[in-house]
C-alpha cells in the first residue's frame, strides 16, 4: 500500500474535504509547494489559487482556494482557508460574469478570486 496523508481542507464557514492523499499541491506566499507523505513539518500562509489533491484512490480533487494557512506534521494536512470551494462546485457562467464585472470596476480583489475559480475549474 502506498504512503497516505491525511487532508483536511477547511473553510471558515464549513468543511470542504477530508480524506487520504498521495501529494497535495497548493500556493504559498512562498510559491507552490507539494506535500507527499513523509514531508518536513511546514507552517505557510496561503494564496489565492488552485489546490490539487491527489487522492489515494487515484482520483483529483480540486478546490478554489483564497488565502489562510497551510499546516503539515505527523501526514496530517490541514488546509484553513478563508475562501474555499471544489471546482466541482463551480458555476463556470457565474464565474466569468464576475470576471467581466471585476475588470469593468477596476476591482483587482474580486478580479483575482473570479480568475482562480475559472482555473480551478479548468485543473480539474
């Protein structure tokens, strides 16, 4: 049986996913990292974008991720974001009405979180 980690990614209004990964990839504001398990404990701040997890079954999961923490020790990996939806979950229109309206506002905040959704679904 291959190395496991134990992930939970967390929004602050709910739990987004919880499972067994073979590498997570995510945005630090020390750029992308990857996690497998056996990875040196780590503690980061997170960026808006993408977060790939591969799971043990072989499938990906993919989540549109704005900001929090990043936090691995002992193969547990806790993903706290402030913002945090599958891609899955994604209203691609929706998403791309909210880009359009971003940069007609001069918005760069909501530009930024319109544009991660759209590659998130796009990963997947």
């Amino acid at each position: 049986m291959a190395a496991e980690l134990h992930v939970e990614l967390v929004a602050a209004d709910r739990s987004v996913w919880s499972g067994e990964a073979t590498l997570v990839v995510a945005r630090t504001t020390s750029g992308d990292i990857g996690v497998m398990p056996g990875h040196q404990p780590l503690l980061g701040v997170l960026e808006s974008g993408p977060v790939t997890i591969r799971t043990s079954v072989g499938q990906t999961v993919v989540a549109a991720v704005h900001g929090g923490f990043i936090s691995f020790a002992d193969d547990k990996l806790s993903l706290l974001a402030e913002i945090a939806e599958l891609a899955d979950e994604i209203d691609v229109q929706r998403a791309e009405r909210a880009l359009e309206r971003a940069k007609s506002d001069t918005d760069a905040a909501s530009e930024r979180r319109a544009e991660v959704r759209l590659r998130a679904v796009a990963v997947r």
